[in-house]
C-alpha cells in the first residue's frame, strides 16, 4: 500500500541563514513594512521575529533597535516611493495645468492608496514618532509649492518668489490632496469601498479644486 506524501518541513533556520546578507536586510524591512501596517508600531519585534523564522537576536543583528528598524520602514514606504519624475510633472508649462494635476494626482494615488502607505501612515501619527512631520515636509517643498507657483502663473498672479505663498492658499492645496489621501482612509481603515474608480473621483476633484481656487489667490500686480 502506498504511504502518503508527508509535509514538506519548513527550511531549518540554520540554512535560512546562508543568506546574503543584504538580502537577509531586505527581507526583514520588507516583512516589517507588512507587520507594522498590520499591528501599528506596538508590534513587537519578538512577533516579527517568529514571523521570519529567525531568531530575536538576528534581527537585530541587521537592526540594531526597533526604532532603526521602523526608520528603515519609512525610508522604504514614504520616501523610496516618491517620485521625481512627480515634480516635473507639476512644472511643465507645455502641458495645461489641469492635465498635469491629473497626471501627478493619478500617479501619486496609484502609489499611497495602498493597504500598507495608508495604515502605516495613520499608524505613525498616533504614535507620534515624527515620521508624518518628516513626510509632510517633503510633501510641501516637491510638490503643494510648486503647484501654487504654477497656479499663479495659469492665473495671472505674482510668482512666490515675489510674493510669499499665504495660508489660504496651503489649505486650498492640502484640501484637495487630503481629499484624495481620504480615498485610502475609507477603503484600508474604514473597510468601506469605494463606488466609483479613483482615476474619475480625483478627475473631478481636481476639476472643483480649480474651479474655486481663484477665490483665495493673491490680487493680479497692476501696471
């Protein structure tokens, strides 16, 4: 009588750890970028551990303390997952600006409206750990200020570089991109779906968005 087949064991962790190790590196940070988006920050890295089947102290080997680890984590996520090619996007002046809005906001959703960009995100700013304030700045500099520049111009208004960006104008910008990072927080916090595609959604909210963004631009220079 034929016997039958038995599990294949798992890989001993003595022949996990023939790896290179950079790879070893990569594939905890990978590991770690689902565990956190899972759990939160609150996650213990014993449980990491166990989930890559290797020891505490190898982990840390490669990570010598869990906030190295969770900085690894937002250089992967938040910052490897920009694009530049965002930023000429917004500025090229041969393309109309609502196109471009389009374009950059499609792209960018494509890469943050993800189960892990969102919740990891979220994750971040109710632990407090600075991670958001760092993000939010880069997000200003490479992208809301050359948008309000280009605005400007499109309309006839003094450039920023002549007239400093008001805060009217921020919260314009941050409505718009806060409306779209909304899209995420529905979907992968609240377990809501969304009705419609996220391409036509930011097609009309970018088309709103610059319906009434006049309103709160500075005054044309008079000659």
């Amino acid at each position: 009588m034929k016997k039958p087949n038995k599990a294949r064991p798992r890989t001993p962790i003595r022949e996990q750890q023939r790896l290179d190790p950079s790879e070893r590196e990569g594939i905890i940070a990978r590991e770690a970028v689902s565990f956190f988006a899972e759990h939160g920050f609150e996650g213990q890295t014993r449980e990491l551990a166990r989930r890559l089947r290797i020891t505490q102290p190898l982990l840390y080997r490669y990570f010598p303390s869990k906030d190295a680890l969770i900085e690894r984590v937002y250089q992967e996520v938040f910052v490897e997952r920009w694009k530049p090619s965002w930023e000429k996007i917004i500025t090229d002046r041969s393309v109309p600006l609502k196109a471009r809005l389009i374009q950059f906001y499609r792209e960018y959703a494509a890469v943050i409206l993800t189960y892990e960009w969102i919740r990891l995100f979220m994750f971040a700013g109710l632990k407090d750990l600075g991670l958001n304030a760092r993000y939010l700045k880069m997000l200003r500099e490479r992208a809301f200020e050359r948008l309000i520049e280009e605005i400007r111009f499109e309309y006839g208004r003094p450039s920023t570089r002549d007239l400093p960006i008001t805060v009217l104008e921020i919260e314009m910008v941050w409505g718009l991109h806060a409306a779209i990072f909304y899209l995420g927080v529905r979907k992968f916090i609240y377990s809501m779906p969304l009705e419609t595609d996220v391409n036509s959604i930011i097609d009309a909210k970018v088309a709103t968005f610059l319906g009434g963004i006049r309103a709160v631009l500075p005054a044309k220079e008079t000659a």
